[in-house]
C-alpha cells in the first residue's frame, strides 16, 4: 500500500465513525439504549436488588410469661436484622407466614424457663418461611446469632461460666459488612456495557442494511477491515463512556469503594468491550435485521450477562454444563474483574488471566465477524 | 360481533404460528428459560472452594479438616503451607474461603481452655460468603461440642416449613411459571399491532366494521392462549421434572392466573399501541419486563428494597402474582390470600386495555 | 474502443431459491458509454439483481458480467472506484443533514481534500440543493432526496452511473428535472444505467433492456420496439355512458389484441393480421366502436403486443356482484376537508363527490396530502374542519355496520403474508360479519373470479406480484361494498396485470359501486372518470383526464399527456401563489 492510500484509508474510516456518533446521537432510540436503560438498569441493581436481610419481619410468640423468655423476646426486638411482630397466640402469626407478611417465627414456649434451668435449652423453635430458602436460611443463621448471645449474657448474669467452646472467627475481606450493593453494582456495569456493546450495535448495523445505506456505501471502495474498524471505533468510545458513567454512579451515588486505579479500569473495559463489541457485530452481519438481531442480543447478550456472568447467582453452584457454557461469556471475566477492581484493588493475578479469556474470546467473535460480513449482498 | 371476534382471533393465531419467526419466538424462549432460570438461578452454594492453613499438628486441627471436606457445599478442599499464601489465595479467587487453624490449638483445647478459628471469605462474593461461613461455623460448632464433651444438643430447633431441606428450585420453578406467562404474552401482544401497523395491515382493520374494543380483545386472546399453554407446559414441567410439590388449589392457581396475564395483556398492548415498528415494541417489552422482573421479589426479596420502591412495585403484575404461585405451590395458599393478591391485578388491567383500546384510534395517521 | 460495449452482460443466470424459477434467466445484453440505458419492466422483473451484479455485490449462479473488460465480481476495488451507485430508497442517512451525507460519501470515495468544495459547490447548485445543505436527509421531500442521493453518487464523476428506480415515490416534475440533470451528464466517458417500471420514462432511453420475470424480451432503442406496433393503435371517442360497454366488448369478443380506457376514449391495438394494411382500421372493431382514429404507437402498446396482448375475454366480477341500487345521492362526499398539525396544514378545503358507478381519481404527488384526504374520508383521521361522507354515513362517528359499505384496498396490497390465500379471506369475511354460509360461498366466488383456486393454500406472501394484486381485491370485496377505496393500486404492476386489473373495476361500476383511486401514478389517471389533482395539501383542478389535458393544450404541446397536464397544472399553481 502506498502512503497516499493508506492515508485515504484511514480518512475513511475516521468518516464512518464519525458518522456513526452523529446518528448516535440524534437518534432517539440510540438515546434510549445508550443511556436511558443503562441508567435504569444501575438504579435497579443499586437500589431494587439487595440480598442483604437487614430487616427480616419475624414473629416471636412468647408462650412463657416469665422474665427470662421476655428477656429473650426483648433481645430479638433488639437485633438490627429483625422487624418483629409480638403475639402471645401462635395461630394468628402462622396465618401471616403463609400470606408472605412474615418470613419466620420464633416461637418461645411455656415451658422455657424451666428447660433453661434444666440445660436442656432446644425448647425454641424457629420457623422459617421454606418458599424464600436464601432468606430463610438468614433468619435461621441470625436467630442463632441472637440466641448465643443472649445465652452468654444470662450466663454471666447466673454467674457460670459459659462452657469453653472454639469460636469462629470471620472476616470478610473487602466487604466486611457484607453489603450486597458492593458488588451487585460493579457487577451491573458489565450488564451495561452488554446493552451497549452488543445490542445497540446490532441494531444499529442491521438497521443500515433495512436502509439500504449499506448497499451504497458497499460499492463504494471501503474494504471490509475499514468497515468494521469504522462501526468498532465510535461503540468502543460509547462502551468506555458509559463505564465511566457507571463508575462515577457507584463511587457517588450508591457509595461503592474504588481500590483499584482507574489504569487497570480501563484496560479491563477495553478488553472486554472486544468480545462484547464482535458479538454485536457477528449478530447484524448474520442477521442484517433489527427485529431479528434485537431478539438474538437479548437472548445471546443480556440475558447471559445478567443470569450466567456469576454477579448474582453462583457460577460454581450451575450444573457442569452451563458452567462449561459461561467460560464463553465474557461478561463472566468482567464481572470478576470489576468487582474485584472496586473492592480489593489491582490484583493483577486476577486480572490478567480475565483480560486474556475476554481477549480470546473477542479474537473469537471477531474473526467469525470478519468472515461473515459480506462482501456481496447475497 | 363474535363473529368478527373469532375470525380475528384465528388469524391472530394462523400469523403468529405460521411465520417461522413467530414460532421461533414462542419456542425458543421458553425453553432457554427453563435451561437457565431453573439451573442457573441459585443462592445455594455448590462446588464451593476452602482452602485450609492448618498449623496445629493435634487432633482436632485434623479432625476440622476432616470434617469440612466431608460437608456437602464443599468442592475442592486445598490444604495451604503457610499463612502467607492466604492473600494470594483469596485474591485470585482460588477459594472463596479460607480456614486458618492456629499452632496450639489441639493444646488449648486439651488443656480445656477456649480456641479459635480463623475464617477469612472472600467479601466479593457476599451472599456465597456469608452462606459459607454458616457452613463452616456450624461445622466447627459441632466439633467444638465433640471437643469440650458437652451434650449434642443444637441450642435452637428450626424448622423450614413449605421446604423442609430449602431446595432452591422449589422458589425457582413456582415462580418461573410467573416470568415465563409474562416474557411469552408481553412480546406476543407487543408485536400484535406493531406488526400489522409496519405491514400496513391495521389500517384495514380500523376501516373494517370492528370496534376497538373487539380489536382489543381479539388481540388478546392470542397473549392468553400462549401465556396459558406455556404456563401450563411448566406446570407440568414442575411435576415430572423438578418434582415440586403442589399444596394448594390448581384451580385457583388457573383463576388468577386469567387476571394475571390480563394485566399483562394490558401493558403489552400499550407498549404495541404507542410503537410504530416491531423493532419498537420488542425494545419497549425489554424496558418493561427486565424491570419487572427484576423487581418482582424474584431476584431479591422486595421487603429489602427501599420504600418508595416497594411502593412502585405495586403496579408490576408479576410482583403479585408471584406471591400468588409460590404460595399455592408451597403453601396452599388460602383463596382469601389469593383474592387479596388478585385484585392489584385486576386494577392494573383495568387502566391499561382501555388505555390501549382508545390509543389505537388515537395513534393511527 | 468504440465498438467495444461499456458493460457485456453475458448469459447471465441468477437464482435466489433452487426451486423457484430463476430471478434472471439466461440474460445477454450490452451497456454503452454515451447515453442512458434504460433498465425497463415491472416489479419483480430483475432490474435490481442485475443492477447488484454490475456492483459487484452480487455474484451470477452462471454467465459473467464484463464491465470495461474486466470481470465484476473479481476487480472489486478498482470496480468500487469507477462507479456511483444509487440503490432504491436512495442510500442516504436520514438522520444526517445534506451536507454530511455528501461528505460521508465523498470521504468514502476518496474525492481528494482540494477538490472537494468546488465538487460540493458544484453538485449542490447542480441539484438545487444549496440553501438546504443543513437540512436532515430524512427531511427532504422525495425529489430533493432523490436529487441528494444523485449527487452523492456523482461525487468523483464515476465512468458508470446506476440509478435504480430513482422516480419511485417522485412526483412528475422533480421526475422530469432529474432526468435532464442526469441527461446533461451524460458524455462520451459515461455510461448510465438508469432502471424503472415506468414505461413512459422507457421511450425517452436512449437504448433499453425490457426485463419480464427474469426475461430479457427486448434490447435495443425503444423506438425499435414501438415501430413494430406502428399503424395498429387507433382511439375510439364512444359517447362516455357507452364507453365501458364497448371496451368490454371488444375485450370479450376478443376482437384487439389490446384495449384501454384512455381518459374519454379507448385505446386500441389492432391484432397483427390487420397491421399490413397500414392504418385502416378493421372493421370488426369499427362496428363495435364507430370512427376510429390512428395516433402514434407508444412503447407500452409495443410492451402489451410482446407479452402477448391484453387480457380477454369478461370479467366474472360482473356476476359476482349484486347491483347496488343507485338512489341518485353521491355516494362519497368530501366537504371542505382539512387537516392540520400544528403549523402544518396537510389538506386544506378538499370537496368532491363521487356518484355511484363512477371512477374517481386523487391525484397527486407523495405527500401533497391524498392519503390524509384518504384517511379522513375513511374515518382514520378526525378532521380540522369540514366532513367526509361515505355511503351516506361519517365514518367517524358511525356505527360499526356502516363501515361494512365500505371496501378499502391498502397500498402494496396489505395482506397476512404468513396466511393462506383461503385464511386471508376467511379472515376478512368474518371481520366484516358475513354468515357462515354466505362466508363461504363468497369465498368460492372470489377464488373462482379471480383465479385463485389453485393458490388456495399457498402463503399471501409468496404469490407472483399479480395475484397478491388480485387476492387485495377479492378480500375487499368479499362483503359487497358500494363504496370502494383503493390506494396506488396498480403502481410498479406489469401492463397485462394493469389491464386485468382495470377491468375488473370497469365491471364493478356497471353494479353502482362508487370507487375512488389515490395514485402519484399517471397512468392510473387514465382509468378515472373524473379526477382531483391535489398539490401542497389544495386542489389545484378537477375534470375528466380530457378536460385536464385541453385545459393546457397549446399549439405547441400537440397531444399533452396526463404528466404534462399535471406538470402545467402545478406550474400555474405555483405562479397564482407568486402572484
């Protein structure tokens, strides 16, 4: 290539992309998908999704009038995770178990005190909603928390010893008070880049094919590498836009600890924008349709990065064959990646192998892409 | 009228079904569905990785690494040398817990005095961490009693109704027969009228002797029947594959569910109603469903939401009736229950097909 | 180098599904520099795939395309270079204003930096688009996108131009300047290729390739072809309450190879036998019509006698119809229709009415305000100010039985692709509430009339372009209206489907039914007994096709035809508003 020419072509590319960002911005429905629904979508997972049980409603019906039992009626009105309704009649707190209204019941019997005396202390029974298992286990694991300490405190308060006994000591580390929002947000971003880098990408493509302006532009000397460096460049930029937005969010508004530099933020987005991005790409070149390209990014993008990336459910908890299925999604890398970005830092030893998956990945997707963007219209 | 109704219902019906992208939507969906929401969605921690620094040469040290191998969440157990391959460990997300034994502490525990453990979790992973540290805790509370020879006695007897063992698809599958009715009927209806207003077909519609109001119901007839054979279809599903128990009143479940995919029949219309294209109304039925389901008490519970959002949860169908289906599977909800949850639906259906039903006339140039 | 062809098109075979008959069938064919090659016939013919095979984008299943000596498809880049394509819908970017569009493409086609604003300069007063170069492409009015996606094609001169179908949805005039523009372009160093289903535009090419469903039927300059038909088209000026009684005559007595109402006369062609005596008329067809007068031949009557002549024989609609009492009140009614949005006056005082049995014509160009008239009058659309009155009845406010007396036939014949022919009709017979019985027995009635029985349980969609037109017609008139609406119902259409079309509707007229006709198409004018010419949202005339013809007859403009009637009509409008 002579100097001339590949000066055009990089000129080339530079109007494509420019072009791309003009529409972008003055399209009302590029508007919505770039930055209506991420935004949404951060507000939703910042303030809708919380699996932290701060305020589980439990009933505590207290059968046992006397001192002790109110004591430790008292000490569960007292706990933080606990809104509790008190009832002396275990039938009216039952109906509201079955309605939802409560997620479990801590019931004191008429008998406690004298088991308390006897040591024989398995006299309260805690009922869990079963239908919320993940809540029911919380009202399980922090009633037992209440009652132990409680236990200790009338012990001491008797004047015995609690017996010896090995004590478990937790630490969560980067997230000591286990704030769900911490990664739940991080996490969300790469939801977002998703939106961005692969649905609205597809669309955009595919819409220029129900246009015809693909046509046009295809008879004229662009080659098939400027085309898709052209569509790449402006949703890189977009991409890396809204990671910024979405980083300031959850630093400001939702109060997310950053660790990490914003260097290896941005190295890690730019690698998984690769895979995000070609997999746009790979859907309108296949498709060349929007109502059929929207439906596959849904379906290929969004839904596995939001269910399979591991930000909400388990990865390690999925039968063995999704978890074989997630080694493909590169939303999986990223969402450990950020999370581990925000709360714990540049741990490069986790990072490096995420952005070599994700680059593998989008090397993958963009290869496929190269190979079936057409030359031809047919 | 009924007439015109039912043709309009039958070629409702014949569109959706003879295009293979129509089909592709009715087929495909449900059954990625069924693969990723019923196996995937789990707060149960499965596979997990420990690691464990076993310092103490005793006893007991081994005895706690015997005994958290055998536990059931447990996948690998790796044994650390040191207490300085903690960080990395952690780190790298090798496990998502690490266990940390001290030198002396078979000798603490023979001498009768109290020892420790040393739990460090991976903080990243909040809800998996806090599940495996209720694991490890009760583990070590039962060699704790082996230990000091006290009584086998758990302070505290629980009891899980509805779901004695807390099998996670017991809350998945009850309420994926909820957000499936709901994917399938808000895009069948959201694409009813865009489809026929981008194929220039609803204009002949409006000029034809057909009302609004019979438009509107013949366009939901397709979204009832689909969101009904697809409910059913995992109803069945429940049954056979997943084994979920049923406690309550099918009849009910069916009743309500009417009411429930009027609701949503309702907003799939208004979102189709204000669309010009399919493209359009496919995008407004993602707007409106991720949220939906998203906030419905399927993801994380609503109680834990902040309040002004709780109270906007109130106009999302699927947030009432997944209280309706959980509860009739799990816990045989009573029809008292079930009332009080159907009539948010009702409402919500009742603002939204007249809605749509006057913005068809309204939106047609 | 002069006798070698620009482009050889050599037995050139495509096919887009292996059992369908193939979309170009064995093509030959030669494109010279120098002038514009027209790439005639209707939809569905092949223009566009073999537009797309002399991009380059496309590959022929057999045969190759030549285009200065080299192969299309294999010298892709040094093809892109030389050509300026502009495909249908004109491939501009809507959202982008005039000026970037040119600059996309310019940029794209590596117009070097200096020489660009003199190109812009030059282009924009070239198409008379300066004083709206900031203005967004989706904007534009359909000529001046059309002039815009010339102009983007032309930057870089290319060697070859291909326009394909650039007056689709262009009204006459703008049609008629580009087509000097493009004419004044044209030198020995170019060659244009220039596609369209417009057979009119045909006999001003220069050479022409006559495709028909894949078929080349004919290449060479039009008039070679309209020369064959020489001495054989006559018109006939029966009294105009015989004039459809006649046509049907000849038609059914099959007495010309074509007939035609054509405004107030019948357009004949004469069956070859009788061609040799040059123009004597046969006196078969005089006894049936009176005096018959030669006129010059046109490129359509030569089109009509390749594919083997008009229809024949009667339509069998006539007897499907009951007739409709004729009580001598309009059956449509427009009074002082307007509609307006905001600013923006889309119809302004639109009144006619139409009696019973008569063919009336909206005419005008996209966006002059005929579909809003349309929708008004339909009930689709509430008024500014005035009324519209179908079979008596407001359609906005009456009831739903009421808007059974209407029949609406949508543009490109809107119908349930995915159904059958039978569902699409069992579906429009329930919605307008016939009986099971009647239902069913309309039905057959229809699938008989029309010929569709043998495509009873085949897909709307997948229907030859012809009997999509036919199956829009049979399910509007499945519930026998007395008001009929059509939209553009006969544009992009081959000629025999036209006429099969046509006199389908002649025989609906003999039943009372009142049928009104939206068209930008002129052609479709002829058909009417009277028309309305809309521009810029008012009326600008009415009359019969003849009246609007003399109204601009001048010595000069011997025989005017509906284009220059409607081109003259505008142009006077226009210098009124100056005055």
């Amino acid at each position: 290539m002579t100097r001339q020419e590949s000066l055009r072509s990089v000129w080339r590319i530079i109007t494509m992309a420019r072009k791309e960002t003009l529409q972008i911005v003055r399209d009302p429905s590029s508007i919505l998908i770039a930055f209506v629904l991420p935004l949404l979508l951060l507000f939703m997972f910042g303030f809708g999704i919380s699996l932290d049980a701060n305020t589980v409603r439990i009933g505590v019906v207290v059968e046992d009038a006397r001192p002790d039992a109110r004591s430790l009626a008292q000490s569960f009105q007292a706990s933080r995770y606990f809104d509790v309704t008190l009832a002396f009649d275990r039938r009216a707190v039952e109906e509201e178990l079955v309605a939802g209204r409560l997620r479990g019941i801590v019931v004191i019997p008429s008998d406690f005190t004298e088991r308390l005396r006897r040591q024989n202390p398995s006299a309260v029974q805690i009922i869990t909603d079963g239908s919320q298992p993940n809540t029911a286990q919380f009202v399980a694991n922090y009633a037992r928390g209440v009652y132990a300490v409680w236990q200790d405190k009338y012990l001491r308060d008797e004047g015995r010893n609690p017996p010896p006994s090995i004590e478990s000591q937790p630490r969560f580390w980067f997230n000591a008070e286990l704030t769900s929002r911490y990664n739940l947000v991080p996490g969300s971003t790469a939801v977002v880049m998703t939106i961005i880098g692969t649905l609205l990408t597809a669309l955009v493509i595919a819409r220029e094919w129900e246009r015809g302006t693909m046509e046009a532009v295809l008879a004229t000397p662009i080659s098939r590498i400027e085309l898709l460096l052209s569509k790449i460049a402006p949703y890189f930029a977009l991409g890396m836009g809204s990671l910024i937005l979405c980083a300031v969010a959850a630093v400001f508004i939702f109060g997310v600890p950053f660790r990490g530099s914003v260097f290896a933020l941005g190295v890690v987005a730019a690698a998984f924008l690769l895979p995000a991005l070609g997999q746009g790409l790979l859907i309108s070149a296949v498709t060349k349709n929007q109502f059929v390209a929207s439906q596959l990014a849904l379906f290929t993008g969004f839904l596995p990065a939001t269910l399979l990336s591991g930000f909400v459910f388990e990865i390690s908890s999925m039968p063995e064959l999704i978890r074989v299925i997630t080694m493909f999604i590169p939303a999986r890398y990223f969402v450990t990646s950020l999370q581990t970005l925000f709360l714990a830092g540049d741990t490069w030893i986790l990072l490096l192998p995420a952005i070599r998956n994700m680059v593998a990945v989008g090397v993958l997707f963009l290869t496929l892409t190269y190979f079936a963007t057409p030359k031809r219209i047919d | 009228m009924w007439r015109r109704i039912y043709s309009l219902i039958i070629k409702e019906l014949l569109a959706i079904w003879r295009d293979p992208k129509g089909r592709m939507t009715l087929i495909i969906p449900p059954i990625l569905q069924l693969v990723i929401f019923a196996f995937a969605m789990t707060m149960e921690v499965k596979n997990a990785d420990i690691a464990v620094v076993n310092l103490d040469n005793g006893y007991w040290g081994s005895e706690i690494e015997a005994q958290i191998t055998a536990a059931a969440p447990f996948d690998d157990v790796y044994r650390l040398e040191s207490v300085g391959q903690i960080r990395e460990t952690i780190d790298a997300q090798r496990a998502i817990a690490v266990v940390h034994i001290g030198q002396d502490f078979s000798r603490q525990i023979g001498a009768g005095e109290p020892a420790n453990i040393q739990i460090i979790l991976d903080g990243r992973k909040s809800n998996s961490a806090q599940i495996v540290n209720g694991y490890l805790t009760n583990t070590i509370a039962r060699v704790s009693t082996q230990a000091y020879g006290g009584p086998i006695v758990e302070p505290l007897r629980v009891r899980n109704w509805f779901n004695p063992n807390l099998e996670y698809n017991w809350f998945t599958v009850p309420g994926l027969i909820a957000t499936i009715t709901l994917l399938t009927t808000i895009i069948v209806t959201a694409l009813s009228v865009a489809r026929e207003r981008e194929l220039g077909t609803f204009d002949q519609l409006l000029v034809s002797p057909m009302r609004p109001l019979e438009i509107v119901v013949g366009k939901a007839a397709p979204g009832m029947i689909f969101g009904y054979i697809h409910g059913s279809f995992f109803i069945f599903m429940a049954a056979v594959i997943f084994k979920i128990p049923f406690s309550g009143s099918l009849l009910l479940l069916y009743a309500s569910m009417f009411f429930y995919l009027l609701a949503v029949i309702g907003i799939g219309l208004f979102i189709s109603a204000i669309s010009a294209t399919q493209q359009q109304a496919i995008l407004g039925a993602f707007v409106f469903a991720s949220p939906a389901i998203l906030l419905s008490g399927f993801m994380s519970p609503v109680e834990n939401m902040p309040n002004w959002m709780q109270t906007l949860t109130l106009i999302n169908p699927l947030r009432h009736f997944l209280v309706i289906a959980q509860g009739i599977y799990l816990k045989g909800l009573p029809a008292l229950e079930v009332a009080r949850n159907t009539a948010p639906l009702i409402l919500i259906a009742a603002v939204t097909l007249p809605a749509a039903a006057w913005l068809f006339r309204k939106k047609s140039t | 180098m002069q006798n070698d062809p620009f482009i050889c098109i050599d037995n050139v075979t495509k096919r887009f599904e292996p059992d369908a008959p193939p979309a170009l069938d064995a093509i030959n064919g030669e494109i010279a520099t120098g002038h514009i090659t027209g790439l005639v016939g209707p939809d569905g013919a092949g223009k566009t795939t073999l537009i797309r095979l002399m991009t380059g984008l496309s590959r022929p299943d057999e045969g190759r395309v030549l285009i200065n000596g080299k192969d299309a498809t294999r010298s892709h880049k040094d093809l892109h270079r030389m050509i300026g394509y502009m495909p249908q819908k004109f491939g501009l970017y809507e959202d982008l204003t005039v000026q970037e569009n040119l600059g996309i493409y310019a940029n794209l086609k590596g117009l070097p930096a200096a020489d660009r604003q003199a190109a812009f300069d030059e282009l924009l007063e070239f198409t008379d688009l300066a004083q709206f170069t900031g203005r967004l492409a989706g904007a534009l009015s359909g000529g001046m996108k059309q002039k815009l996606g010339l102009a983007c094609a032309l930057l870089k001169r290319p060697r070859l131009l291909l326009l394909d179908e650039p007056s689709v949805g262009v009204d006459p005039i703008s049609r008629r300047e580009l087509w000097r523009m493009v004419q004044a372009l044209v030198d020995e160093t170019m060659a244009v290729v220039w596609s369209t289903a417009y057979l009119d535009e045909a006999e001003h090419c220069d050479h022409v390739l006559l495709l028909s469903e894949g078929r080349l039927l004919f290449a060479g300059p039009p008039a070679d072809l309209t020369r064959r038909v020489d001495g054989r088209v006559f018109l006939a000026k029966p009294p105009a309450s015989k004039r459809r009684a006649i046509l049907s005559r000849l038609l059914s007595e099959n007495l010309a190879r074509d007939a035609i109402i054509h405004g107030d006369a019948i357009r004949i062609l004469t069956k070859d036998e009788t061609s040799m005596v040059g123009v004597t008329p046969p006196p078969a067809i005089v006894e049936v019509t009176g005096v018959l007068e030669p006129v010059p031949s046109r490129f359509e009557d030569a089109f009509v006698d390749v594919l083997g002549g008009g229809p024949q024989g009667r339509s069998l609609l006539a007897d499907a119809m009951t007739i409709h009492a004729d009580d001598g009140k309009p059956a449509v009614e427009a009074r002082g229709l307007t509609k307006r949005y905001g600013d923006f006056t889309a119809a302004s005082d639109i009144s006619f009415s139409i009696k019973r049995g008569e063919i009336f014509g909206l005419l005008g160009p996209n966006g002059a305000g005929k579909s809003t008239t349309f929708k008004m009058l339909c009930g689709l659309l509430t008024p500014s100010e005035g009324e519209g009155r179908v079979a008596g009845f407001d359609l906005r406010t009456a009831t739903a039985d009421a808007r059974g007396r209407l029949g609406y036939m949508a543009q490109k014949f809107a119908l349930y692709g995915e159904l059958s022919v039978a569902q699409n009709l069992a579906f429009f017979a329930g919605v307008y509430g016939l009986g099971k019985k009647r239902a069913q027995h309309r039905i057959e009635t229809m699938l008989d009339v029309f010929e569709l029985t043998q495509y009873r349980k085949v897909s709307a969609k997948t229907l030859p372009l012809g009997f999509k037109q036919r199956l829009a017609l049979a399910a509007a008139l499945l519930h026998e209206p007395d008001v009929l609406f059509l939209d553009e119902p006969t544009s992009g259409v081959d000629p025999i489907t036209r006429r099969e079309f046509w006199s389908h509707i002649n025989a609906l007229t003999a039943q009372n039914v009142a049928v009104l006709v939206t068209t930008h198409f002129m052609e479709e004018a002829e058909y009417c007994d009277r028309i309305n010419l809309i521009y810029r949202g008012q009326t600008i005339a009415e009359g019969t096709p003849d009246e609007l013809r003399n109204a601009i007859r001048r010595p000069e403009v011997e025989a005017p035809t509906m284009e220059d009637a409607f081109i003259e009509l505008v142009r006077r409008s226009d210098t009124q508003e100056a005055a």
